[in-house]
C-alpha cells in the first residue's frame, strides 16, 4: 500500500470518529443546493407574475385593437386601432414591472382577426451565481370579431318609390339600398363585395365555428315566394275573378223601326256598264260582291249573326242596324254608265234568351264571354311535391288580334299561355278591427302553422294574366259589378298587377360573394307598398318553430341562433281597390273587408290601408315573440314623423333607425351591422 492512500485511510478513520466535525463538513456541502432551491423559487415567482402581467396586457391590446376597429380595416384613420391595441398593452404592462427589461410587443390583422405577441428579459435575482443571467418571457395573444350563431332576414321594400332619388341625393334609393346591404354583408360575412365600402377590403370569410347566414323578402303589392314553398300546401283548385268562353242563343222577338219611312239620300255613285244586259240599268243588275239592287240587306251596323248584349232578360244590338236600298235611275248613253243612289234607314232589334238545351229552330248562337269567379286547375302546375318547370297553365282565356272594342267570335278565341311567376294568393282571412290577439281564423297572421289537405290552410298561386274587372256592362266597363256580366265584347279590362322580381330568399351561409352580389342586382323597384305581406312571409321564412323549422330551430350541431329581422322601407301603406294582390282583387273577392265597407266605395281605398297598417303591427308583434329574436326597422326618406312613430311600434327597443340619404342608410346598416357582432377573445 502506497502512503499516500495511508495518509488518505487515516484521515478518512479520524473523521469517523469524530462525529462535530462530520456534521460541520454535511451543512456545508448543503448550503449550494438550499441556495439553489430557494433562488428557483424566488426567480420562478417572478417569472410566472411577468408572465402573467405580459399576457393579460397583450390579450387587452388584441381586444382593443379589434374593438377599435370594430367593421372597418385595421390601418383606417391613421392606424387608430394599432395605436389602440398598443395603448392598452402600455397601460396594463409598465416598463421595469418585476425588475424586467425592455419590453417588445407588436399587432397585427388578418381576415378580422387581431393577432399579438409579446417579449419582454427578466433578469435573474439569485440563479445568476448558477450562471443563469436572464430569462426572456415570450407570449401570444388574438382577439377577433365572432358573431354568434346567426340568422339575418332582410325585409326591404322595393316599391315604386323606391326607383326615385331623396332630394340631394343623385342616386336612386333602390342604388343606395343595393350598396348598404352588401356594406352590411361585409362587416358580417368579412367578404369583399362590389359596393364601395368604407375601409378597406375584408376577406378571409368568419369562423367555421360560427354559423352565419342571410335570408331576403323583397316585397311591394306582393312576394314571390311561392316556389320555396312544396307545391302540396298549394290548392289543386283555386277561384279567380275572370272570364271564360260561352255561347248564348238568342230569337228575334221585336223590331222598333226609328229611321221612320223616308229614304235619306246619301249621295250619287257612277258605275260602268260591262254588258248590254247592265247597260239597261235593270234592278236585277247585281254587282260582285255587292248587294242585289233590289233588296235591303243588313250590312252596316249590328245584326242577329254578329252581336249584342245582354238586358233587362233580352239581348239589343249595341246600336242600330241599316237598311241599305240602292235605287237605279237613269243610263246615260255614250258613257255606258249606270246612275243610282243609295238610300238607308235604321232600326233596332230585340233578341230574347233561349236555353242552350231547348231546341228552337229560331235561335241564334251568340259567341260571348262570361265574366265572374272561375275555378282553375292548377295541378298542372305541379310535379309530386315539387314545381313543373317552366310552372305554366294554359287557359282559354284569350283573344287574337282584338281590342277591347271588338267582338269576339269562334275564330278569335285562343288559349293562353299563363306563367305562374311565384307570387302568391294568401290563405283564409277575417275582416277584423284589431288582429291583436290574432283571431282564430286569420290564418294569413299564422307565421308558423304549415298548411294541412284542408283548402282554407292552403296558399293559391297569383295568376295575374287571367284577373278581369268586370262593370256593370261593356257600355260602362268602369262601373264595378260583383254579378256576372255576358258579353260579345272583349271589353273588361285587368286589375293592376306585379310581382317583384327578386324571389324571396331562404336563409344560407352565401359563402360567395359573387352570388350575394347577383342576388342583390335583382332588387328592381316596382308596384304599389303592402308591408303586412312582406313581414308576414320574413316572419316565416325566419322562424324556428314553424315552417322552415328543421333549418331554423337549431345549427346542425344543435347550436342556439340569434336571429335579426331587418325591415326597411321608404313608404307609408298605399291600397287599391282594384289592384290584384295577395288577397285577390279587393272590391270583387272582399277578404279583408265587409261587404259594407267595400260597398262604401269613396273610403275603400284608405279602409283598405288601414287593415295593412293594422296587419303590420300584428306581424311584428308575432316576429318579436319568436325565441332570440330582435326586429330591426329603417325608415329610408325625409322626415315624416307619422309614419316614424308608426315604425317605431314594430322595431324591438332601440331598434328603429331614421335615414334621410343614401350615405347615412350605408351608415344605419353599418351601425346595425356592428352592433348584431359580438367581440369574443379567443387563443
């Protein structure tokens, strides 16, 4: 054995047996690792509170930041939100917080969402004797603009009106409308459309977590709505105030001669010999085509074979007939020429009725149309629970080549044609003071019960083409008759129709914009104002309980849905009394009104108005009931405070806006818009 490992072993021995230097010698190897553990602990402290701090200060800089820049772009306004973001970052992080260093954040903006990160060196208080100067703390952070589940249903107003311009504005309203929707569009949906919006361009679309969707009823005397509908909750049968072919027969039973005995002289006519037999001027000299110079023939005027019409139970000539006599009175040699004059007498005739199924050998068949209520066959129209397409019937209904002075005959009677262009015939109503409770058997105020095999509960395409006023006779066709009238005459005219182009529009994501753009390009102005049908048929189409409510009630993933009903018009109600609209032709099918009120014909106009304004109000009141559901009014002209403070009354509260130009209803759906989002912080 070596003396070096001897002197090792004794000292080794002597420190076993002398125990107050062992402990010594243990403290002091333990001291470094204490001191270790103690300063990770004071050190880690600190780390975690900056940590901490730095996180909360870059999540409210990304909030603030989105907040700021709310529907509009991230650099508007001098970088207003950036600065807003770095702001709040400063206000919630001082410089030097927990001993740090120099603190380094920036944000920036993608597709409406707000990402942010931060650093900042924290200096070590006691691991720098382990050689651990410093800790850089790093942290992330993004806030953005996520709507709820939401639905959007646009009620506008695409009236007449609507293709003027509010004085001081050079665009038309229908313009202004066009570009505030798809501004509205581009807050929501974060997709750039044609408009020129404020701010710069959005893209990147929302969340796929987030179901966000848009539905239309543009609206005027009607809606289109009729084929998002299946066609089994439409009648098989419907009545329509129209005309249909009919063969009168008729008897000569009196003749009243006015144009007394006289002949009148009506002038003289040279006509040339062709033969010696003419050259004697004999009165049995008949000229081609002419009539014999002996007989009186009926050829002007109206007679047995060419029409009448009906009164008092007989059928008149609707003026007087003529006798026609030609008289020859002298040849004059050398010119080989014939010499008469034409005399001429007129005189009425009466026909009396005969039925269709007596055999009278003196009757006469009149061609002629019966104006009154018609019951047409509308299965054609259909396929299964679908539509044919093109959705046409045809009816014979129509005339070829005649006005309304004409008589119609076998040889211009034609069938038509009928498009059916998607507008609708409202189910059963009630005339009512009040629909408030809604009575039981207003079905058209019933926003979610679907239509069972029961008729009254069925909706009934609007067939403009074959809607005919009818008058008292062909005579006075402006005098409203409610009885039905025959007549030779292709007389009666149509009540006033449209139907707005645009179709209604289910709700759905419009994920393209290119699409959203070309549906907006078909709101045209047209046709008279109805707000009630336009609120009932968005009431519907954005319920969750009724007839779309398999798409409605929830998200595919059983989501809840905020929904957002947003009515706009330009106009106070206008009726007619002989407009065709969603229920019929007022003065002849009166479904909104009692047979005294129509009969009162001066005030029908205005009583008629009044069941829209009052319609109108129920429909809101129905909408507003709905389960998370808020309704959204624009009034969209000059200052009229009647009718603002009618409009007020539908809106949920605080939700009625007043635009009086182009620039401030872009600006109300901007408003709207915004205030629909919801700021959510997400990581």
């Amino acid at each position: 054995m070596s003396d070096r490992i001897k002197r090792a072993l004794f000292i080794l021995m002597r420190l076993y047996h002398n125990q107050a230097g062992n402990t010594l010698a243990m403290v002091a190897a333990a001291v470094l690792p204490l001191m270790g553990l103690i300063g990770g602990g004071v050190d880690m402290s600190r780390i975690y509170l900056t940590k901490s701090r730095l996180q909360q200060a870059c999540d409210a800089g990304a909030l603030a930041g989105r907040k700021t820049m709310g529907g509009g772009a991230w650099a508007a306004n001098n970088n207003q939100a950036l600065n807003a973001a770095n702001g709040m970052f400063d206000a919630n992080f001082r410089p030097g917080s927990y001993g740090s260093g120099t603190v380094m954040r920036s944000f920036s903006e993608s597709a409406g969402k707000v990402t942010g990160t931060a650093s900042v060196p924290l200096p070590m208080a006691i691991m720098r004797i382990f050689g651990i100067n410093s800790k850089t703390i790093e942290v992330a952070c993004d806030a953005e603009m996520r709507l709820p589940n939401t639905d959007v249903m646009f009620v506008l107003d695409v009236t007449g009106s609507m293709g003027q311009a509010i004085s001081g504005d050079t665009e038309t309203k229908i313009v202004g409308l066009r570009r505030a929707v798809r501004c509205f569009y581009e807050i929501v949906a974060r997709l750039d459309t044609v408009a020129q919006c404020d701010g710069d361009a959005p893209s990147g679309g929302t969340s796929a977590e987030t179901q966000i969707r848009f539905g239309f009823v543009p609206y005027d005397t009607n809606v289109n709505v009729g084929k998002l509908l299946p066609s089994n909750w439409f009648k098989d049968f419907a009545t329509y105030q129209s005309r249909e072919r009919t063969v009168v027969y008729g008897k000569v039973v009196s003749t009243e001669d006015v144009g007394k005995t006289d002949w009148a002289n009506i002038g003289w006519t040279d006509k040339s010999a062709r033969t010696a037999t003419e050259a004697l001027c004999k009165s049995t000299y008949v000229e081609p085509g002419e009539l014999t110079a002996s007989t009186a023939a009926l050829t002007n005027g109206m007679n047995e074979t060419n029409g009448g019409v009906q009164g008092n139970g007989n059928w008149q000539a609707s003026q007087k007939w003529k006798d026609d006599q030609r008289e020859f009175t002298s040849w004059v040699s050398g010119n080989n020429g014939c010499k008469y004059r034409i005399r001429s007498r007129s005189y009425t005739r009466w026909y009396t009725y005969v039925s269709t199924f007596q055999f009278d050998p003196n009757a006469v068949a009149f061609n002629a149309w019966r104006y009154h209520p018609v019951q047409v066959d509308l299965r054609a129209l259909k396929n299964g629970t679908g539509w044919n397409s093109p959705a046409s019937l045809v009816l014979p209904v129509g005339t070829t080549g005649l006005d309304t002075t004409d008589k119609v005959s076998s040889t211009n009677y034609s069938d038509q044609t009928i498009s059916w262009d998607g507008c609708i015939e409202e189910r059963r109503t009630v005339a009512a003071t009040s629909y408030m409770p809604r009575p039981d058997d207003a079905l058209d105020l019933d926003l979610d019960t679907p239509p069972t095999n029961d008729p009254d509960t069925q909706w009934a395409p609007a067939l403009g083409q074959i809607i005919y006023k009818r008058g008292a006779s062909f005579s006075d066709p402006t005098t409203r008759n409610r009885s039905e009238v025959v007549t030779f005459y292709n007389k009666f005219g149509k009540g006033s129709y449209t139907c707005t182009t645009a179709a209604a529009h289910l709700l759905e994501p419009w994920p393209n914009a290119s699409a959203f753009d070309s549906y907006v390009d078909t709101l045209t102005p047209g046709g008279a104002t109805y707000h009630d049908i336009g609120l009932i048929w968005g009431g519907r189409l954005l319920s969750p309980t009724g007839l779309f409510a398999a798409n409605n009630a929830t998200t595919p993933r059983g989501g809840e849905i905020q929904r957002h009903l947003i009515f706009m018009t330009d106009g106070e109600a206008n009726a007619e009394v002989d407009t065709y609209q969603a229920y019929g032709i007022p003065y002849w099918d009166r479904r909104q009104t009692t047979d005294t009120q129509t009969e009162n014909l001066p005030n029908l106009d205005a009583t008629l108005t009044q069941q829209i304004n009052l319609r109108t109000q129920a429909a809101c009141a129905a909408i507003k009931n709905m389960p998370n559901t808020t309704v959204w009014v624009v009034w969209f002209g000059t200052k009229n405070t009647t009718i603002e403070n009618m409009l007020k009354s539908c809106a949920s509260k605080d939700r009625f806006f007043s635009a009086q130009s182009s620039a401030a209803l872009q600006q109300t759906f901007r408003n709207i818009a915004n205030q629909i989002s919801q700021l959510r912080l997400t990581s």
